[in-house]
C-alpha cells in the first residue's frame, strides 16, 4: 500500500533543518535507485519479502527509518452446496496494499513521531453476491471479506502520529478509520464475521472499516504499562464510500461525526499474551428509524417518511487470551477469542452480534509456523427491521415468496469456518478453508450454504 515519491527544491545550506531536508529526500531517491540484484534473492523462503531485499538497500532504508511494503490479499469462494442460487460457480476477489511507514526520529530527529502512508486496490466479485444471499435484501456476512467498499483505487491510510511525556499519551492525527484502533481484531478467517472490526461489518453506515479512510483524531492514554484509554473523532461522510471518491480530501458531504472511547488491558497470563477490550460509540449526525413515521406508525404503510432520530449509538466487548504454549516457544499454542456488538434498535438493521473461536499455531513440530482456526458466529436482525419488510409487503399486498418484488424478512445468520493456514514462506501465506451459513442473508426459505474458499497473503 505505500509507494511515496516526494521531490524538493531546496539550495544546500549548513543548517541543520536544511540537512535533514536532504536527508529525507536521500532516502526517497535510493529507493529509485534499487533495481540492481537482491542480497537476500527474490523467492527466498527466509525472506520477509518475495522480492527480497534490493542488494541489502531495503534493509538499510528501513534501518534509517524508511520502511516499504508491498502486500497482496487474495481470496476465492465457491458454493458447493444450497445458498440462493445453487448453481456451481467460484469467484476470485482481491487487494494490492502500497505504502510507507517513516520513523521521523530516526529521520529528522523528531523524537516518537511516525507517518504512515497507504493506498489500496481492490478488484474481483464475491460469491456471496449472486449465490449465497437473495438479492433482494442481500447478507450480512461475507464468504471473501477482501471483497467490498468499491473495487477501486483509494487513499486508506495518511497520518501523523506522535507521542509524549515518555510515551504515556499518543495522539494521531489524518485520515484512517476507526477499525484501525478501535474494536479491531486480526484477519486471519476469510469469512468477514470473523475478520476486522465487527461494529464496521453491522453499522456501516456511519462506521467505515478499512480500506475507507476519513479526517480523523485519535487521542490514547496509558494509565498503566497494561492499560489504556483511548477516545477518537472521526468525520461521518458518506461520500468518502463513493467508488469515484477514493481520494477525496475535501470535508464536503460531512453530516457529522462519530465519536468512540476505548478501554484496553493487555495482561500477561502466565507470561501469555492476552488484549481485552470494551467501547462505546456515538454518532452525533441524523438517523433515520427503521420502522416508524414521525407519528408513531409503519412508514411502509402509512407512506409517510421515516421518522428522524438525532443519534446513534451502539458498544462492544472484545476478549483475545493465549491459553497454551509449546514449552518456552510462546509463538506456538492455543488462544481463544470471542467478540460482540450491540447496536441501537430504532436505526440499525442489525441489533446484535456474537462471536467466538480458537486458533492454534504451530499444531505440528514439522511445520511450527502453520495455525488452525474454528470459529462460529451469530447476527441477529433487529425485529423493528424485520417488521419493516412485512409492512412493505403487505402496503404492496405481495405475500409469495418466489415474487420477484416480495422482500424477504430478515432474522438471524448463523456463520462457521475452518481453515487451515500454511505457512509456505516468510512472505507467503495460504489458508484453505471450509464455511457454513445457515439462513443466509437471516432469510429463513434460502437453503443452508457450504462454501470453499483459499485465502493466500504475501508480501512482496
């Protein structure tokens, strides 16, 4: 995600402000400049990237603070049994990561501050479109969670982050989104009930998970070496979803801002890693009810517009805990996880989700860096939602469900997946997988679903 060109017309000088200038640009231009044989080759299994390390250049940049990456997510999703349409099929989904991250001390003597710079680009079609769900209302899970927010181009990450009184509180600032520091969460599933930020996946109206970025603040505190407070404020613009807004920097479209705070604790148990956390979020900017007209009464019925709300709320609870390890390797062994959201009933289609897994890595001596993971989650819809699709129907006097203009009322997806990852290289990453959707979509006549999927990651 991160390729950064900068130029500067600067006339040398005995200044040390002027010698750092230099010094920044130095950096930019011997990146230009390695395109001779690699110290580490390419495709070398030892090498953190498939290209390897540009004659030792790219070692020596990152030493200097220059870090440069390169990364691919990959994931293909077949319906090998029931969902909506059981005609078999695959579909191939994807993303391209270009991007920086600067060390400004090591660079320009800034002490504790970084920039982080990062584009993606992502591409393909999703099983769960045009198979697994009914098209008429959609799903809620994804079968491909790479897979969505526009199959474009898009500025993902551009922010300063600096640190103060030793470390204690850190403020970032630019755009990113709230995913990044809030309820955020691993992506090692392919499934997207079990990837990423969940309350993005369930109120993603107004929360906007990666790779969507918006103007944003965020402030941390460390009340002990093991825990922390964090608050945010990020812009609610609903123009940056836009596929043809990837770039956007302009605040034009805001309609508010969404506020979360965070409560982090990141104990050790029995010298195990573990990260617990608990939010809360609001969004200052209208919302509209699910339901009602401004009387009181179903807006499907009545014709009448959907009453306004002035809010909108929701919390969450996160809990990550390694169990076991394999003698003193504290890198191999079991953890458990489990997450949950709950959002407000009178403005959110979905009120409350569920979820809970295992993942072991290094299962066998003979391939230590390999994991296995299971995971099964629950998404319920709201019934004010639910009731709103039966009051569509019935103004629309359409009660048949094989209509093409009847809409189906949602209830509760039930989500699981299996997959095994293989750890080919140090910069390669493929995890076949196994999922099951009962009642895709919470549409109780769609058939139960089994898909296969692959999941490859590398870094080049």
């Amino acid at each position: 995600m991160r390729y950064f060109q900068t130029s500067r017309d600067s006339a040398v000088s005995t200044t040390i402000a002027s010698r750092k200038a230099l010094n920044l640009v130095g950096g930019f231009t011997a990146l230009g400049l390695v395109t001779c044989v690699q110290a580490t080759p390419a495709f070398d299994s030892d090498s953190s990237w498939m290209l390897g390390d540009w004659n030792g250049t790219r070692t020596a940049l990152a030493e200097k603070g220059y870090d440069f990456k390169v990364d691919y997510t990959g994931e293909m999703g077949s319906n090998l049994h029931g969902g909506y349409d059981d005609d078999r099929t695959a579909r191939y989904s994807d993303q391209f990561g270009l991007g920086t991250h600067l060390d400004l001390q090591k660079i320009l003597g800034w002490n504790d501050a970084e920039f982080q710079l990062t584009i993606t680009e992502r591409s393909g079609n999703n099983i769960s479109n045009d198979r697994i769900n009914d098209p008429r209302v959609g799903g809620f899970t994804s079968a491909q969670e790479v897979w969505g927010r526009g199959q474009t181009w898009r500025l993902t990450q551009m922010w300063y982050q600096q640190k103060f009184f030793d470390q204690q509180l850190d403020i970032k600032v630019g755009r990113f989104g709230e995913g990044e520091d809030f309820n955020s969460f691993p992506c090692d599933f392919q499934n997207l009930a079990f990837c990423g930020s969940q309350v993005g996946n369930w109120a993603g109206d107004i929360w906007y998970n990666w790779p969507v970025s918006q103007w944003a603040m965020r402030a941390k505190y460390h009340l002990t070496p093991e825990l922390y407070a964090q608050v945010g404020v990020y812009e609610q613009n609903p123009s940056n979803l836009d596929r043809d807004n990837g770039f956007k920097l302009s605040g034009s479209g805001t309609q508010g801002a969404v506020l979360p705070v965070e409560l982090v604790w990141t104990p050790k148990l029995n010298g195990l890693p573990g990260e617990y956390r608990a939010g809360y979020y609001y969004s200052n900017a209208d919302a509209k009810d699910v339901y009602k007209d401004s009387n009181g009464q179903p807006a499907a019925l009545t014709g009448e517009a959907y009453r306004s709300a002035s809010s909108k709320h929701g919390m969450w609870l996160g809990v990550q805990q390694q169990l076991t390890s394999v003698a003193s390797d504290h890198s191999r062994g079991l953890s458990v996880f489990a997450n949950g959201t709950m959002h407000d009933k009178k403005t959110n289609a979905i009120d409350n989700y569920v979820q809970a897994g295992v993942v072991y890595k290094g299962l066998l001596d003979a391939r230590a860096r390999d994991d296995i993971g299971f995971a099964m989650a629950r998404v319920h819809v709201n019934p004010a939602y639910r009731k709103n699709a039966e009051a569509s129907n019935q103004a629309r006097v359409v009660f048949d469900y094989d209509d093409p203009s009847y809409l189906p009322p949602q209830d509760t997806e039930y989500s699981a997946e299996l997959y095994y990852g293989v750890h080919v290289t140090n910069w390669l990453t493929v995890r076949p997988n196994l999922q099951y959707i009962r009642h895709p979509g919470g549409v109780d006549q769609v058939d139960d679903a089994l898909i296969g999927g692959i999941k490859v990651q590398s870094s080049f």
